[in-house]
C-alpha cells in the first residue's frame, strides 16, 4: 500500500514515514494535493497524524474523508483506519 502522508509536525511526519516504510509513501504539504493523491489513485490510503491536518473544521474534515472514501481511498492514522478499503 502506498500512502500520501500530511503531517502536522516534522516529528510526526518521521513517526508517520516510518509506519508506512521505505518507499511506500509521498510526503505532502497541501491538505488538497495529498487528497488529490489518493482520489486520482497515485496513494491508496491518506495516512494523518491526527484528521485535523485536514481541516480545523469538524465538517470539513468529515466531508473530505467521505469524498476520499466515495473515490475507493482510505483515510489512515497509526492507531487504525477511520475509512475506506483499508478499515
């Protein structure tokens, strides 16, 4: 599986990078462009840190991993799956 891994911090993206393993993800930056990974299926899975990377908006967040999900996507954190083919 690869992800498309968005990060709140430096530290969490090194605890998140190394969940996913070598060569098995893309780093971003932009919430859009890391959402666009997956949706276009160059990722399978969105792995965040924590959802709010996102958005800080709990409707926001909750439609974008709806729209990730509605494309075959999934939306994962290190404690599990909150959506998609990889829950």
């Amino acid at each position: 599986m690869k992800y498309a891994i968005l990060s709140s911090s430096f530290g969490a993206f090194c605890r998140l990078s190394e969940y996913a393993g070598t060569g098995n993800y893309e780093p971003f930056d932009i919430p859009a462009d890391a959402v666009a990974a997956v949706v276009s299926r160059r990722c399978d899975a969105l792995l965040v840190d924590r959802v709010s990377v996102l958005s800080e908006d709990a409707q926001k967040c909750a439609a974008t991993v709806a729209y990730i999900i509605a494309y075959g996507g999934s939306v994962v954190t290190p404690e599990g799956a909150l959506g998609g083919p990889a829950a």
